[in-house]
C-alpha cells in the first residue's frame, strides 16, 4: 500500500501537469483546430495539439518523476522502475474540442499494477482531470477522496433506475456504433434519460459530482477511464464490468452508485 505522502505529491503532481496541459489546449484553441491524423476510422482524429500537448505532459512527468513509466494515447510509452506507471489522455472528447463544444479534458492517472481491479492490469492511486473550458478541476487519490476544484464530490446514491440520468458514449467505427445501438436500445426506455457528453473521463467525473446517475459504455480505453474511474470510486460510486468474474475494462465498463450500477448491468448483459 503506498504511503499517505506519497499518494498526496502524485496527486499534486498529476494536478499541476493537467493544468499546464490543459491552459495550452486552451491555448491552441483560440487560434482554431485542425485534424493532423486519423485512427481507427476517419471520424478518430488527432490534432496537433492531441501531440503537443502530450509531449508537454510527458516531459513535465519526467522531470518530476524520471522512474515512472508512462502510457499515452498518442503513442508515448515507458517502462516504469518505481513501480508506477502514468496513463495520459492529453485531450479526452477531441471531437467535442474541434468543434468547440464545452466537454474536453486532459486526463492523467498515476497507476500501479493489479491483475484484478481493471481489465488492463493496472489500478489508479492518484489522478486529475481538468476541463480548461469549463475550468473544472477533478482530483482523487485513493483513500483520500475525490474533489472538483478542491470541494468534496460524492456520487448519487441508489437512484431508482426508472428515475436515472445516464451517460454512455460512442465508439468510431461503424461495428462498434451498431453494437453499441443494440445496447443503448435495452437502457434507454428504462431510464430518466440518455446523456451522451463525448468525452468518458468527463462523464466519470460527472458521476463522480452525482450530475449524472451512472455512466455506461463498450470500447474505451485505459487513457478514457483510469483517472475518471479513481474520481468516481473515491466519490463513492462503483465501476463494473460485465459479470462478478470479469473486470471492467475496454469491452464493457459501467460506474455509478452500487444498486444502480447493478441494475444496469443486469438490462446490459440481459440477466
Ligand atoms: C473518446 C471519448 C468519447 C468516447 C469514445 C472515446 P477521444 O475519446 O472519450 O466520449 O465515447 O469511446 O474514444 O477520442 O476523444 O480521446
């Protein structure tokens, strides 16, 4: 277990790094956005300043903490030798960034390993998530909380599903997005309503502040959840994956209040 100290600097660390990343997003914003590259579909962009900001957060990490290893989504990788590993969103909601609507965020989360907790192997014990547009501040450690811009946040509490507001996201390609209607179609008329933001560390920072009731979706990827989901575990709500058996992770992933969370899994997976 780490030290109480420690977790305290990685989460000031992962604190000061977002807001460094997220003023130059900012930044970069104002002058206006173009896509430098595509992933998995033509609809999965890049930006310039998806990579300028990365670079930025992978140099800042490694002045302050040389040994730690790092996962990124454009593609920046290190082998830790202390043990923790850094897995870095540096724009979450990207599409919501080219166009200029308010749900973006750099997300960053200080992770060690645990074969059990989450499907890829690694749990968060410190992490921030900022939103430079909204000027929200998310930071958790474990055992310590979770807050948005240095309040105390807590999840909803046992909403009865028929009065729930969720969020769920979609991925960018066509199978995915069929996959991910059929599922969509055994929730939505079961609960309050259906919120889809564009950026999963906002929506599990959402759950995490009880804005929304529960998030749901399949496909994301470590850098979308590992700090949004140690902002919503420390805000009392849970994260679950598609059975007892199997950890949440890139093929099924729900966060919400303990009652909730179940009863959507229970509509998901059809039991
Ligand atoms: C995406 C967002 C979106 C989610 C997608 C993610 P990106 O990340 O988090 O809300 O529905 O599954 O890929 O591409 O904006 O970093």
């Amino acid at each position: 277990m780490l030290t109480r100290e420690l977790l305290t600097l990685l989460r000031s660390t992962a604190e000061e790094v977002v807001r460094e990343a997220g003023t130059l997003i900012h930044h970069r914003r104002a002058s206006g956005v173009r896509v430098d590259d595509t992933k998995s579909s033509v609809n999965d962009i890049v930006t310039p300043a998806d990579r300028e900001a990365e670079a930025l957060i992978v140099d800042l990490l490694t002045a302050r903490r040389p040994s730690d290893g790092i996962v990124a989504e454009e593609g920046h990788a290190r082998t830790p030798s202390s043990g923790i590993t850094w897995v870095i969103d540096p724009i979450d909601g990207t599409v919501n960034y080219l166009y200029n609507l308010p749900a973006f965020c750099v997300s960053i989360a200080a992770t060690v390993e645990d074969p059990d907790r989450y499907a890829d192997g690694r749990r968060a014990v410190a992490a921030a998530v900022f939103n430079p547009r909204t000027n929200e501040m998310f930071v958790a450690a474990e055992r310590l909380g979770a807050t948005r811009n240095g309040e105390p946040i807590r999840a909803s509490v046992d909403v009865p599903l028929g009065q729930s507001l969720v969020a769920t996201g979609f991925g960018y390609t066509r199978e995915r997005r069929l996959a991910q209607h059929e599922l969509l179609g055994r929730v939505i008329g079961e609960v309050r309503d259906i919120r889809r933001f564009g950026s999963a560390a906002y929506d599990l920072c959402l759950v995490a502040a009880g804005r929304v009731d529960a998030y749901f979706e399949v496909g994301i990827q470590p850098w979308d959840w590992a700090a949004g989901a140690l902002v919503a575990t420390e805000a009392g709500a849970v994260t679950l994956g598609p059975s007892e058996h199997v950890p949440p992770g890139s093929d099924f992933f729900i966060a919400g209040s303990p009652g909730l969370a179940h009863q959507l899994r229970d509509l998901l997976v059809g039991s």
